[in-house]
C-alpha cells in the first residue's frame, strides 16, 4: 500500500456517527483518489454503502467524493473536480470533509432498523440473519430458513412498538477474549475477522447486541416507520425480504 494509515474517526462513538464536518490532512493522492488521515466518510463495507460528498480545499474549490473504499489500512475517496481543484489538494495539505449527511442518516436508519429486525427474528424463530444490504430507502435482509407466515404481521407491529416507545442504541468496545466468552447468539454466523480487537459491539437496550464496523443512530425512534416487505423464499431454504423507511425524519444536530 505506501499509503498511510487513514484513522476511522466516525468509529468511536455513537456521537462520531453524527459528524458531518471534518478537517483532515491529505496524505497521498494515488490516482483519481485522496487518502486522508483520519476521515468521517464511511468506506463501503458489511452491507452498508459508501458515504458521498465533498473535499473542499483551503483555496475554497471543492471536489465531490464519488465513492468510499478502503485499500489495506487506507482510505481512498474516489473524487471528481476540475484540474485546479484537484491540484489543490496535494500531499500535506488540510482539507475539510462535508459528508452528504441525509444520505448518511438514511443508512443509520436502515442499519439501525437492520440491526432491530435480525434480533426480533432471532428472538421469535432461532433464526440467524446471513447478510443484510442497505441501499436507498430499503434494506434487504437474508434469513437463514424458512419464516413463519405470521412473521412480517409481528415484525411490522415490533417495528411500530419500537419507534413509539424508543430504546437507547449504545457502543461498547470489548476486549475480544471478553467478548469470546459471552458472545450474542444471533451474530454466530459471520465469524469475526482475526484482527478483530477490541470488538466493536452495537447494543439496542435490552433487545441486541451485535458486533459492527457500521453506523447507527442514537435511539430506534429515529429510525421512523417502516414497511415490512413480503418475503421470498431463497433457493437454498433461506428467506429473502426487504424493508423500507416509510417517512423522512428530522436529522438530528451532531
Ligand atoms: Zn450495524
């Protein structure tokens, strides 16, 4: 890589998730691309896709972030900007990071409710969610076996019940030995990646608690209603269904 290590900053608390303005340093421009030393934009991974936005540059040009991906331990935000603005930012200089924050807090939501849906699903039938895609207004979920027919009717009223009555959404960092021991029963079926440590775990009070790299909103009465999809069966055994958010909430201030 060569590149530097970019810090993940929107990891380290539930307020992190909420940064829409940064300052950060240019640390290398491989092409088309810059690589910061610590960024807010979330680089695509685990279903969640990759924050957009903009670079804006001391001289006041700014260039668009088109895509989010990691390289090894750095960063790279795919960009799009004129010849003078990408000049601009070269190796060393500060820039400021605007994330397309309504995007963003759609994905916090989508996850969020992700995250709620697998547990109520868990909890009722046993079954394990095997990945999940946030996109959009939708996020699609892809169960383990086969649902009960009742089951989208309970979800969609534990989906109500959830907003109107919020539950705190918080983030321990627990050291992996610890986390090894008392693992949550539900998150068994994606292994932790070996470098995985301290473990990042997303807890709903009292209803979840899941290890992910993701972002999440603060409480479920953010998340807002939701639409619950009818399911598909997958070949395989496995059930496929999709959610949606069926209102815009207001964004909270960082
Ligand atoms: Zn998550």
């Amino acid at each position: 890589m060569g590149r530097g290590v970019t810090e993940l900053a929107y990891l380290a608390d539930m307020d992190a998730a909420y940064v829409r303005t940064f300052r950060a340093r240019v640390l290398a421009r491989p092409p088309g691309a810059v690589v910061l030393d610590r960024t807010f934009f979330y680089a695509a991974g685990g279903g969640q896709p990759a924050d957009r936005g903009t670079l804006l540059a001391a001289s006041g040009r700014s260039i668009e972030v088109v895509d989010v991906t990691k390289s090894g331990a750095s960063v790279l935000h795919r960009v799009r900007g004129s010849t003078e603005a990408l000049a601009d930012l070269s190796t060393g200089t500060g820039v400021e990071g605007l994330l397309d924050f309504e995007r963003r807090h759609r994905h916090m939501r989508l996850h969020t409710g992700q995250h709620f849906l697998s547990a109520r699903i868990f909890t009722r039938t046993g079954l394990r969610t095997q990945k999940a895609k946030l996109g959009g207004r939708e996020g699609t979920l892809d169960i383990e076996g086969a649902l009960p027919v009742d089951l989208p009717t309970e979800l969609a009223r534990d989906a109500a019940d959830v907003v109107a009555h919020p539950r705190a959404v918080r983030i321990r960092h627990v050291p992996r030995s610890e986390w090894e021991l008392h693992p949550s029963a539900r998150s068994g079926l994606v292994p932790l990646p070996p470098f995985v440590d301290p473990v990042r775990v997303i807890e709903i009070d009292g209803i979840d608690t899941c290890p992910c790299g993701g972002t999440h909103v603060r409480s479920t009465a953010e998340i807002g209603r939701i639409e619950i999809r009818p399911p598909v069966p997958l070949a395989g055994g496995g059930t496929r269904f999709a959610f949606t958010l069926s209102e815009e909430t207001t964004i909270p201030h960082g």
